[in-house]
C-alpha cells in the first residue's frame, strides 16, 4: 500500500525536485523564476480556483464545522511552535511567533492543490478550496498581528492598538489575487450566470498549468532556503507540522465534527503539507528566525513525500471501516 500512495505522491514532488535542480544548476535563471511564480501566483492559480469555485456543488452551505476542524489544528500547533521556541530555545516574542507559524502555516496551495488533486481528483478540490477561501485571509490577518505585538514585546514598547493592525492587514489583503479571486468567484455564483462555452474552454487551459507550472515554481523558490544553522529547532517545527497537526486535524474532524470522509481526509492532508514560504517572508519582514523557518520549508519539503504517503494510507484504511 505504501508503495502505491508513494507512486501517486512522487510525481508531485518530482515536479518540485525538477523545479530546483533547473535553478540550482542555473539552467534557469532567477528572473525566471521570478517570472514563473508571478504568473503562477497572480494568474494560473487564481484562474484554476475561479473555474473550480464557480463549478462547484455548494449548496451545502458555508462549511463552518470544516473550518473549525481544521483551525484547531492550526491553533495546536501554532501553540506547541511559539512553546518549543519561546521556552524550549529560550528565544525572544518574535523568534517565538516565527516558530509557530513555521509549525502552523500549511502550503496549502502549492503543494495541496495539486497534491490533493493527484489523490481525491476534482472532487477532492471542493473541500480543500472551502478550506483556502479562509485560510489565507485568517492566517495573514492573524500572523501580521502577531508578529506586530511579539516586536512590541521585544522592544519593550506599548502593544499596538489592535484596530490599527487589522485595518493594515485588511488592506494588504485586498491586494491579493487569491483572495480577490475568491471574492469574485462568490459574487459570479451569486448572479446565476452560466460561464460561456469559449470563456470555459480559456478558463481550463490556463488552468490545467496551474498545477505543474505551481510544483517547478515552488521547487526553484526553494534553492534560496535550505538549510541554515541550528538544525534542532526546524527538525521540531517539522514535527509539529507534518505529523502532529494533521493528527489532530484528523481527530477532531472524525470523532468531534464527524465531517464526511472524503473532507475529513482532505482537511487531514492538507493539514500535512509543509510550511509555507510566508514563513520565511514574516522572518525576512521582522529580522528573525530566518534558519528556523527556512529549515522548517526545506525540511517539511523533503519529508512530505514519506509522510503524505503515510498519511494517505492510513486514511485509506480508516476510509474502508467507515
């Protein structure tokens, strides 16, 4: 069983490894893969989600139980990494709020897109972008905020007045083309519209480069982390991200929410997808934990191959006594 779940992941992961053997041996260059990921990000992606959204059987209404499950998992182990960092490592309030988003912070597009489509199909999509068309805003809202009252810490200033941190965070989402995308993707729901033939045909074309063009543009990106300096504190980030908050994603969907079985395995493998690259951004913004995070991607990265597979069959077991 093993070797068949490892047979379904490891194109996925070979498409990363390709992506970073093409920029590390400069056959391609920096501009262009800065290129691939802007048109990744502020095109394919967005144009892959619209077409799925806008296709999509929603009628089930919003799926609050989803998101509950799957952000108590975030908030667990966002816990256990700021815990590890602050007490285990004696480090400062923004070091602290670097090590749980590194713990907390999924790569839920990059890698769970097409991950999730590899394994579960279209269908497997619906859920997993339910669970997109909230975590982006509530992880960006919630890490700006964060990170703003930890370096008030440090410094020993006054916290900053909360209303004034959303505000700006608020506004730096409205200017992002995932959740602009979403947004719109919503509102075209709502006019009852039917997309024309030929806007559909674009739509699927572009979209079917979302998916690869999204894994080689991650894996050059990752040429720029790898690892760096003291190892211990991204070996237990990875931990708590890939095997822990899955694990409780999982429990609490199952046993607590009893959400069906293909979102309960879908909200538990996107939970085990490695951290983000905002990690390493909020490091770069605020001057610290860069090792720690970059070590966390590059770490997750490379164990997500054994551990999505391990993750897959359990669920698969768990899929035939339900």
């Amino acid at each position: 069983m093993l070797a068949q779940n490892f047979a379904i992941v490891a194109p996925v992961f070979l498409l990363i490894g390709i992506g970073y053997a093409l920029a590390r041996f400069k056959v391609l260059g920096q501009t262009v893969s800065e290129a691939l990921g802007q048109f990744v990000y502020i095109v394919a992606i967005p144009v892959l989600i619209f077409r799925t959204l806008t296709n999509a059987d929603l009628s089930a209404g919003f799926p609050v139980e989803l998101w509950a499950a799957y952000f108590v998992g975030v908030g667990v182990a966002w816990a256990l990494g700021t815990l590890v960092i602050r007490k285990g490592f004696g480090r400062d309030a923004r070091a602290g709020a670097i090590g749980g988003i590194s713990a907390a912070f999924a790569n839920t597009v990059l890698v769970g897109l097409p991950l999730v489509a590899a394994v579960y199909g279209d269908e497997g999509l619906v859920p997993l972008l339910l669970v997109i068309s909230v975590h982006l805003a509530i992880m960006t809202v919630a890490m700006a905020i964060v990170m703003e009252r930890a370096a008030a810490v440090d410094s020993g200033e006054p916290l900053p007045p909360l209303g004034r941190l959303l505000s700006g965070a608020l506004k730096s989402l409205m200017k992002n083309p995932i959740v602009v995308t979403i947004a719109l993707a919503f509102l075209w729901r709502l006019t009852g519209f039917d997309l024309p033939d030929i806007g559909q045909d674009v739509l699927n074309r572009i979209a079917a480069t979302a998916l690869p063009l999204a894994l080689l543009s991650l894996g050059m990106s990752l040429v720029q982390y790898g690892m760096r300096g003291n190892v211990l504190p991204g070996v237990l980030l990875s931990v708590i991200k890939i095997l822990i908050m899955p694990g409780v994603v999982f429990a609490v969907s199952a046993f607590v929410f009893q959400l069906p079985p293909l979102w309960t395995a879908v909200a538990t493998l996107t939970a085990g997808c490695p951290t983000g690259i905002n990690a390493y951004i909020f490091a770069n913004r605020y001057g610290t934990g860069h090792a720690m995070s970059a070590n966390a991607i590059t770490m997750t990265t490379l164990c997500a191959i054994v551990t999505t597979s391990l993750w897959i069959g359990f669920l698969e077991i768990w899929f035939k006594l339900n």
